[in-house]
C-alpha cells in the first residue's frame, strides 16, 4: 500500500477571491488538497468551495497584521475527485487593507485501500528568526505507511526554505520532498510553502512538530495534513437459512481510527438502521457484525455504514447488491430469528378508530377527539404443510412482546410491517396438512432497537461440531470466522 504525490496546479492569489487551477492531469478517485494562506483584520477562515471538506485553519505568528509582519493563517481543504471536477472558489470578505489570499492544489494517489481517511494538526511559531518550529496542538495516531502533507504560512514573501520535516515521538519519518514555495505578493504579502514526509516505521498517538529552515526572519504557522489509504469496508452476505437473513459485516475499523458505527439498509433512496446497529461505540474493534432479518424481499438493496472516528470526522462505505428471495409469504420473528412461510389469503380491511364524543350545543353539532388509532385488521393466512403450521405456531406461541414481522413474497407497502398479536383463530383440515389461520393484529412498531436479531445460536455449533477441538480445526483463525460463518442447511 503506497500513497504518493500527484502534481500541482498554478498558484492564485488576490486581496479578497481566488479560484486556482486543479492540475492538468487528475483522475477519479485521487485525493486533491487545497492549502489556502490568507490574511486579514478579522482574520477571516476562508470560505469553503462547493464539495469540498474544511480539514482545518489556523492563525498565528504572533504581532499585528502588516506589511510582511503579524498573523497568517493556513487553512486546508480536501476533495476526493470524481472526474469533471469544477474549479473551487475560496474567499475573505472584501475591503480589508492589506488583506491577501493565495491558494494551490496538489494532488495524492494511493495504490489500495477503500478510499482516504485523513486527520490534520497545526501549530504557530511566534519567534522571528530562521529557524522556525511549530508544535502541533492535536495528537495524531500514527502508523507505518501514514502519508504527510507539510503545509506552511509565513508572513514575510521572501522567505524561502530548506531542511523541511516533521518529527513526532517513536514516530520515524523519511526526509522530507519540497513542492511549492511561493510569494504571495497581493496585499500585505505572505509565503505559501509545502512538503511530503512518510511515516517508515513506529506507531502511536503523538502531537507532530514540523520544522523548517528559512532564508529569511519570519513568524508564521504550519500544519500536517496526515494521510492514510483507508481499511475499512462492509460486506453483506445471505445466510442459507429460513427466514432469510444477511450477515452485515463492517472490517477494517482499528485501522481508520473509528470510535462509533451506524449501518443501515439502502433500498431505493430510503436509509433504515439495521437492528442494534446505531451509535454502535467500536472504540478498539477491528469489526462490527450484526444480522439483518427484516429485509423486504425480491428487492435489490445495498447496505451503508457511517463510520466516525477520533477526530469526529464521518465516513460511509457501502456494500454490494443483494436480493433476498422466497418462495411464499413470511410471517417471521427477527429477535428470536424463527419464522414460518404462509400465504396471505385475506387482508381486506384496515381499521382505524378514533376516540371521540359529540355534543349538541344549541342543534350544531360538536366533536370533540383523539389521535386516530394504528390499523386493526383480521388477516387471513395458510399454511400447506404440517412443518409450516408448526413454524407458525411456534412464532405466534413466542412473539418476542406479541409482536411479529409480515412481509409479502414480493415486498409490498402497505402490507410489509409490524404487528400486535390479539388473538388467533386456526382452522384445520382434516384431510390435508392445510391450515387457515385467522389473526387479529393491530399494526405496530417494530421491537425496540436494544434487542439485537438472533443470528447463529451455540446450537448450531452443536448441531455441526462434536468437540471444542473440531471446533478449533475448523476455524484456526479468530472468534470473527465462527461470527461470519453460515451455518445454515
């Protein structure tokens, strides 16, 4: 795995607006960085282009704002480009004396991982002189392999360097590769400054301090943009089991510093949190598993989680395409994981009551109500074999809080959804396994989020292992393989 340096568009620079060039030659799925140098009186943060991320500003340098002399501030943005990408427009408010804006983009590649996962720390030097170091105010987690972006912002335009690093404890860096050094002219002037470093070997968290030497006094502040080809990425897998179930998988987590963890199921445009999947703290975990057993079926979904990790920046991944099918109707308890197949025979009503009482005041009429009720209805439902009226029983018999999953062959609204177990009605005959069930419900919401959906049971290792050392052969690796492992038919 390797990230490497791009190329650099032109430098733009003016009092107040730039909208500088992105290189001559991008592609789709580069990572581009806009260093942004900026002075003003009211030492404003830039503004932030379209589609473009605020990484971080900083100000400092210490003094007044003058002519070559007081405060700058580095701020840095970040784009993963798509192709076509527009120019961004970066500005400060107008009519500032002396005010200045200069600003480049670079370009980074990488050669694996699932996308980039970046976190920024910056720091001031107030002393003039020529040798200028400033200590980074944020810890970084650092990791062999891990990508710098040196940025720099000096007060005084002449003011070329050399000797450009970053050092970090227990943290051993590569010599440092100079790209830009230029004058900003416009206003009270400034020097946009920028450099590479590699982490090569150690790991931690650890505050950075990026150093530099200068050809000529100057304050100014400076900043790491630390870089890593992100690890994570989600899966979801059908289980060969009835009902059917996905195994939703999110990996690679330690590696992109995640803390918290969201998954959800994408149908169409439609985003719904998979059970017990929300604000999921994976603080220290390398996976987050979670079974989806309340899929709609015959429709082609993806699954996405929203990764947050220690800086409070958020990430998505999304899974590939999966399509749950059956062969029948499902009545179904994603708790408990049991369910039944049935066919819905009649589901023609749909009542709702409303609580209310009419007054006659002086022959006009007056009502006054509650809320209109959830749906009540009798829903008809067969079964063909002695096995699925059984299956049926045993969900209705153990409804985790009364309450059952309906779902259609093919996914239908209005029909797909919860309910409230009243009572039921079964009707044999006696010459066929054939069953009618007739079940009064009243719709509901689905079982509170803190009841986790039963994925494989220690009975299913049973029913598949005699001994723990079979157990052990059979997965030589971590607890994670049993987790992922289909046990089903």
């Amino acid at each position: 795995m390797t990230i490497s340096y791009g190329a650099a568009g032109a430098l733009a620079q003016h009092t107040d607006t730039v909208t500088p060039a992105l290189p001559a030659s991008t592609s789709a799925g580069q990572l581009a960085i806009l260093q942004v140098v900026s002075g003003h009186l009211l030492d404003s943060v830039p503004s932030t282009p379209s589609g473009w991320t605020l990484v971080g500003s900083f100000s400092g340098g210490g003094g007044s704002f003058a002519l070559n002399a007081g405060p700058r501030r580095l701020t840095l943005f970040v784009r993963v480009l798509v192709g076509g990408d527009a120019t961004p427009t970066t500005a400060i408010p107008s009519g500032s004396s002396g005010s200045l804006i200069g600003a480049r983009i670079v370009t980074l590649s990488r050669s694996a991982g699932t996308g980039w996962r970046w976190a920024a720390s910056f720091g001031e030097d107030t002393t003039s002189g020529t040798g200028f170091s400033a200590a980074g105010s944020t810890a970084l987690t650092w990791a062999a392999g891990d990508f710098g972006v040196l940025a720099y912002a000096w007060n005084t335009q002449t003011a070329s360097t050399t000797a450009r690093a970053v050092t970090a404890s227990g943290i051993t860096f590569n010599t440092a590769t100079s790209h830009l050094g230029d004058a900003i002219t416009s206003g009270n002037g400034g020097r946009l400054t920028m450099a590479d470093s590699s982490a090569t070997a150690g790991s931690g968290t650890q505050a950075p301090t990026i150093t530099s030497t200068l050809s000529a006094a100057a304050t100014g502040v400076a900043g790491i943009l630390r870089v890593r080809e992100a690890g994570a990425g989600l899966t979801a897998t059908a289980q060969s089991v009835f009902p059917p179930r996905n195994l939703v998988s999110a990996t690679g987590l330690t590696g992109d510093d995640t803390v918290t963890a969201t998954l959800y199921r994408k149908a169409g445009t439609s985003l719904t949190a998979v059970r017990a999947a929300s604000g999921i703290n994976v603080t220290g975990q390398s996976a987050l598993l979670r079974v989806d057993a309340e899929q709609p079926f015959g429709v082609s979904l993806n699954y996405v989680a929203v990764l947050t990790d220690l800086y409070g920046q958020q990430w998505t991944v999304t899974s590939a395409a999966i399509t749950s099918t059956v062969t029948s109707d499902v009545i179904s308890d994603a708790v408990q994981g049991t369910g039944a197949p049935v066919f819905i025979e009649n589901w023609d009503d749909k009542k709702r009551t409303r609580e209310a009482t009419q007054f006659n005041i002086n022959g006009r009429l007056v009502v006054q109500g509650k809320k209109r009720s959830a749906a009540q209805a009798t829903i008809t439902v067969s079964t063909d074999t002695d096995d699925d009226g059984d299956a049926l029983q045993d969900v209705l018999d153990n409804a985790t809080e009364g309450v059952v999953l309906i779902r259609k062959q093919q996914t239908l609204p209005g029909v797909d959804g919860w309910l409230a177990l009243l009572d039921d009605d079964e009707k044999r005959n006696w010459q066929t396994p054939y069953r009618a069930w007739d079940l009064d419900t009243v719709e509901t919401e689905a079982w509170p989020d803190v009841l986790e959906a039963a994925g494989f049971t220690l009975q299913d290792i049973a029913n598949n292992f005699s001994t723990l050392q079979d157990i052990a052969n059979f997965f030589p690796g971590t607890l994670l393989d049993i987790a992922l492992y289909d046990f089903g038919p």
